[in-house]
C-alpha cells in the first residue's frame, strides 16, 4: 500500500517538474532584471520555481546555461534564483543575449516575450536557437532589449536622390566692331532634388490559419507561417516575409543572431505577456489568483494534489476494510470451535473421525 502511495506522489510530483524544453515552458518561469551601469545597462535573466506558472520544482535545475557563445562560460545546471543569474552589460539600444537548455534541447516554436515589466524579448528555439558554445547547441536563445537611447534621433526615411542638369547660355557683346564677339560662354548647373519615398510593409499574406500543427505550419508548403505553441495558432510572420526589406518604418528590425524580427516597441502588442504571480505570498498563504493558475490538464496544482491524497485515502481505506473483515472471519471461526469444543466436553468420551483411510483421534479430558 505505501509503495502505491509512493508511486502515486512520484507520478505527481514528476508532472509539476517536467523539464523547460520549449520557449513556451521557460517563458513560463524566466525572470528579467535591467539596471544601469555607469552609462549603461545590465540584464540579468534568472528562473524561479516559486512563480505559479512555472512548472519545474526548485530543486531541480536547467541543464546547463550560457552567458555568452563561448564555450567556456557554459554553466553546467543552473540553479534557480538570482543568486544564480545569468548578466551581460550592454549599451542602450542594445541586446544581451543568453542561451538557456533543459531535457533534450528546444523545441516548439520561437516567438517574442513579455515578463518582468520588459516586453519585446525574443526567444529563438530549434535553428533559430542553439546560441551556447560546443556541444549540439540546442538551447533556446533569449534576446532581451535594453532601453532606447535617450539622444538619438529616429532613422530618417528612405530617400533617393536624382539630378537635373540646366544649361544656360551667355552671350557677350562687344562694343567695338572692329574686334569679333566674345564667344558665347555655356553654364552648366546641376541641381539635386531630393524626394523621400513610402518604404513597402505591405506583405501577401498566406493561408497560414489552416495549418493546424508546428510542423505544417512552419515546414509546410506555405512560406512565412510562423506556430504560437502558447495559443496553438499558426500566423503570418511579417518580418519573416519582409527579410529583403527589414526596417523599423515595417515595425521590424535585424538582429545578427536571430535575423528579422519584431522590434520592441511593435512587439509589445503581440508578445505573450506574462505578470509575475507567485505561489505563495509574505503570510505564505496560496493568493486566490494563485489559486486560479492551471498547470496539469486544466487544473490547478492544489486540485491535482487533492485528487492524489482522494485517491491514496481511498486505497488505504479499502486495505484498511479488507484486513477487519479477514480478522472478524477469523473471530467467528474461532467462536465457532469454542463452541465446538463446550459440546464434546458435556459428553466426555473419545470421538474418532473417520475419513476413507484416515483416522483422527480426540479425546476430551
């Protein structure tokens, strides 16, 4: 009955833990903190298991982290905490990137990020991911945006500059007519006119809707489909399709690592958001909006753990009715012989049992 028991806790507890190994799962338990530094910016990304959407346990660890592409800076099992962040210190307008694996790597779809105040975080997983040094490079990669540079102006529109050439003629007369005329003098001026032109952000968009999986969505016949693995949802990924044209006038800009993506500011409308709420508050009690977060088939974590203990109460009890309806068996057995036994004593002689071949002798004293 323990060993059940056991198993039962073990299945449980082994669902609430279950390895981050999607952009989507590591979303749910990621943190972000951005401070300035003598002119500029650290961004420190760290896990926490106390958040209620997070579903690995605090004991457990990712399976290794990277704060930058070299090979030897990877940290193997990164404990959650902030004690354990991960920190890059960049310049404003500019992006710490971080590399974050867990289980077999990263899957499901990449896709941009809002947690900790900071919207516009990219996440980039499978070939968009893999930013750690050595190994398969299977992590997912997080790109946090530091904040806008207060002093620089916006990019100016595109333009195209044409000339125009004037020509213009000069005839000089000469008062003496005994001389011959200066001949005429030929100017040529050009002027440059300068006309801004409407940068194209207007994409063809596929049929992407009727894709109803990862795979047909972003591997199908239909290119520029992007899987939202959080909503199950297969869109249109404009920057993807505006690749050749990746500007901000298209809410898009170009990052080496991850190419063409959404820039913050656009991003913040179509990010998947998430406010920090945790599983406990300062009196340690579960908040009701805690309460209310679902992690394992639709419900939450305490009906989970409820529906456990129902389930274990239910088996004990039913051992616990079998051993007293076995002992009040063997109670009546008992009572039964004893009575047994007061009848051949108030008729003292020797009673022989016969059985074919057998004979059992008891003799009452």
């Amino acid at each position: 009955m323990i060993c059940v028991f056991i198993l039962l806790f073990a299945f449980f507890h082994r669902t609430s833990s279950s390895p981050a190994d999607s952009c989507g799962d590591q979303f749910q338990c990621l943190k972000t903190e951005i401070t300035g530094v003598n002119g500029q910016y650290q961004i420190c990304l760290w896990w926490d298991s106390s958040l209620s959407s997070c579903d690995k346990d605090g004991k457990d660890s990712m399976s290794h982290a990277c704060p930058s592409d070299d090979e030897s800076d990877k940290i193997e099992g990164m404990k959650e905490g902030q004690e354990n962040a991960l920190c890059n210190i960049v310049d404003c307008d500019g992006y710490a990137v971080f590399g974050i694996k867990d289980g077999k790597g990263c899957g499901g779809s990449s896709g941009v990020f809002g947690f900790s105040g900071v919207n516009g975080i990219y996440c980039g997983s499978g070939t968009e991911g893999g930013y750690c040094g050595g190994g398969n490079q299977k992590d997912c990669m997080w790109i946090i945006p530091a904040p806008e540079c207060t002093t620089t102006t916006p990019p100016p529109e595109p333009t195209t500059t044409s000339s125009v050439s004037v020509t213009t003629t000069t005839k000089t007369s000469n008062p003496d007519p005994t001389v011959t005329d200066t001949p005429p003098t030929t100017t040529v001026k050009t002027i440059e006119t300068t006309t801004t032109v409407a940068v194209d952000c207007t994409v063809d968009e596929p049929p992407c809707p009727e894709f109803g999986d990862l795979d047909s969505c972003e591997n199908g016949p239909v290119a520029g489909c992007k899987w939202d693995e959080l909503t199950g949802t297969c869109s249109v990924d404009e920057c993807a399709l505006s690749e050749s044209n990746c500007v901000a006038a298209c809410g898009c800009h170009y990052l080496p690592l991850a190419g063409c993506v959404p820039d913050p500011e656009h991003a913040a409308s179509n990010a998947h958001v998430r406010q920090d709420v945790y599983d406990a508050n300062e009196d340690g009690l579960v908040s009701e909006e805690t309460s209310a977060q679902f992690n394992f088939f639709g419900l939450p974590m305490w009906a989970v753990y409820a529906m456990a203990g129902g389930i274990a109460l239910v088996l004990i009890s039913t051992v616990a009715a079998g051993l007293y309806c076995a002992k009040k068996r063997k109670h009546a057995m008992d009572i039964a012989n004893m009575e047994d036994a007061v009848e051949m004593t108030a008729n003292p002689m020797v009673h022989q049992v016969a059985n074919e071949s057998t004979t059992f002798t008891l003799t009452v004293r």
